[in-house]
C-alpha cells in the first residue's frame, strides 16, 4: 500500500469484484512508486463474465473505474500468460519541463528545470548506458536484490511538445533507477561530464556518485512488449 492508502492496484481491484461480484485476483507487468504514473501498465486476470462481448468490455470495465484511471486495451490471452513473468521489455519516460516559470497545470507530470541542457551531450552520455551492467551506482542502497545487473536496450533524450524527455527501455529496472538515471545525467552534463565519464561512474558501483534522485511525479511507465513484439525503436 501507498502511504495514502489507495493505489491504482486497488482501485482495479475493486473496480473487478463489482463487475464480478466477487473478489479478482490480478498480475501487474510492474510497481510503482507514490507519485509515478503509468500510460503502459499491463495486467491479467481470469474474468468468468460471458454476458459482455470482448469489444465492449474495454468500456464496461471504465465505467467502475475511478476517472483517474483507464482501461485502454482488452484482449484475451493464453491460461499461462502472466503480465510480468512473461514481460520481455519494459521502457519508461521521464518528463522535464525546461523553463523559468512554474506551469501550474504540468507540475503533477514533469519535473521543471530552469536551464536548457545540452541535447547533444545528454544523448552521448545516455547512449553509455546501453547494454548490460551493474547499475548498483544509480540503484537504491536499501533495495535488497540478488544483483544489480540490467541490460538496457535503449536511452535517449528527446523534445515531446514542451517537454524534454529522457526514454529508457531494458530487460529490467532496480527501485527508483530510471529517476536516480534522470538526475544524474541531468547533473553531469551541468559539471561538463559526457558518456566516458558515465561508464566510469557505472563502473564505480557507487551510490555516492549518482546524487539526489528525480522526484516521482515525472516519472511514466512507458511500455510492456512481450515476446510476440519487435524490439523497434
């Protein structure tokens, strides 16, 4: 549970057992943090409705949930599907907002920054990041995993509208790694760094040399591609 107290899991939970009238048990593709939002969140169930035909089901499903949240897509998959043991993929976005005043209406979905950062050494330092490695530098200390090794198949940073917008994809992610990734990258191109000095930082493993990390309301879980899915990018 969220320290709030309600989470998007159970909001859909609950929205299921009043459409079934009793309690459904559900498999997320991936958590998230308080705050962190989701575009591309994957979930399966068993549901022994017959009543509602497949291409009406995405809307009866939306009329129990909260307006805050929202199926997009339904389909009916194979018994054995699970939404994250099957997972191939998973990407996010972060979203900043370069400017030097506020915009009421973005501070839920970005993170404001006053400076305009350097596109081209943003992307040269993202690109260190592609491929397999221990991301125990840009990794929570207190997360207890058997490793911190991930493989990253994509990183970038690109302009979406008034945003500026730092994309990750990769087999997996450590607790608050994309974020603490978001920050760093931001921090050492302020200090001059570039993509050689971000493999030596991942080389490093130490948490020490990632500092602060990006708040949480930036943060989107992007995607979930499983394995009938190209890889494309």
């Amino acid at each position: 549970e969220q320290k709030s107290g309600r989470t998007v899991e159970g909001e859909v939970r609950k929205a299921l057992s009043f459409m079934h009238k009793h309690p459904v048990d559900i498999n997320a593709a991936g958590r998230t943090d308080s705050g962190v939002h989701a575009t591309g969140q994957v979930i399966n169930y068993v549901s022994d409705l017959d009543s509602i035909p497949l291409e009406r089901y995405c809307r009866a499903f939306n009329s129990f949930l909260p307006l805050d949240v929202r199926a997009r897509q339904v389909e009916v998959v194979d018994d054995g599907f699970h939404a994250r043991h099957d997972a191939r993929e998973r990407s996010y976005k972060y979203y900043l907002f370069p400017s030097d005043v506020p915009e009421p209406h973005y501070r839920l979905y970005s993170d404001r920054i006053v400076r305009h950062p350097d596109m081209h050494v943003l992307n040269d330092m993202a690109s260190a990041l592609v491929g397999t490695h221990d991301f125990t530098t840009f990794s929570a200390p207190s997360e207890d995993v058997p490793n911190r090794i991930r493989t990253i198949h994509a990183a970038c940073f690109h302009v979406e509208g008034p945003f500026l917008v730092f994309f990750i994809a990769g087999n997996g992610f450590l607790w608050r790694m994309v974020r603490s990734l978001a920050d760093g990258l931001l921090t050492y191109e302020a200090e001059g760094m570039n993509g050689h000095d971000v493999a030596e930082r991942l080389a490093e493993r130490n948490r020490k040399l990632a500092g602060p990390t990006a708040p949480a309301w930036g943060l989107f879980l992007h995607r979930v591609r499983y394995e009938n899915e190209l890889l494309v990018y």
